[in-house]
C-alpha cells in the first residue's frame, strides 16, 4: 500500500514540476547579465531538472515493482485455481468410477 501511494506522490510532483517550471526557477537573466548571475539561473535550472528526473525515475519504478507484484499475484492465483481445477475433476472422475461400479 506505501509503495502505491508513494508512486502516487511521486507522479503528481512530476506533473507539477513540470508546470512549475517558471514559477520555481524564474525568468531567464537577460544576456546582458552579469556572468554570476547567468549562472545561478543555470544551476537553479540543472537542480529543477535533476530533482524532476529523480521523481519521474522514482514514480517508474515504483510503477515497475507494482506490476512485478501484481503479476506474480496473478501467477499464483492463477496457479491455485488451475490445482483446484484439476483436484475437483479427478474427484469428480473418480464419484463417476465408483458410480459405474456400482451400477454393474
């Protein structure tokens, strides 16, 4: 349940990072700008970007293990119901013996 709602979290983040994007880093210093300033807006741009990719890693894999786990749920699922299948058909099989059996 965590890992679902921490996936959650993360793909919202993402989708509001990126429209953000102006408000969190601001405008672009004009060219004409003081070269330390040009390159704050470049790092302050570089961290935006690097923690948006880190979310939308985060909200991948947390996507990923959730069909990992749901599939494997499947599989056994789908494993028990064929064993159960093939339990009731033998007993079924073998009544039907029995009754044939005791017809003769």
């Amino acid at each position: 349940m965590w890992l679902k709602a921490l996936t959650m979290t993360l793909m919202l983040f993402s989708i509001f990072m990126l429209f953000a994007f102006v408000w969190m880093v601001g405008p672009k210093p004009p060219s004409t700008a003081p070269r330390a300033e040009q390159i704050a807006y470049l790092r302050k741009g570089a961290i935006y970007v690097g923690i948006e990719a880190a979310a939308l890693i985060g909200s991948i894999v947390g996507a990923y293990l959730i069909a990992r786990r749901a599939r494997q749920e499947y599989r056994e699922l789908s494993k028990r119901n064929f064993e159960m299948l093939i339990e009731t058909t033998l007993r079924d099989h073998s009544k039907k013996e029995k009754d044939v059996e005791a017809d003769l």
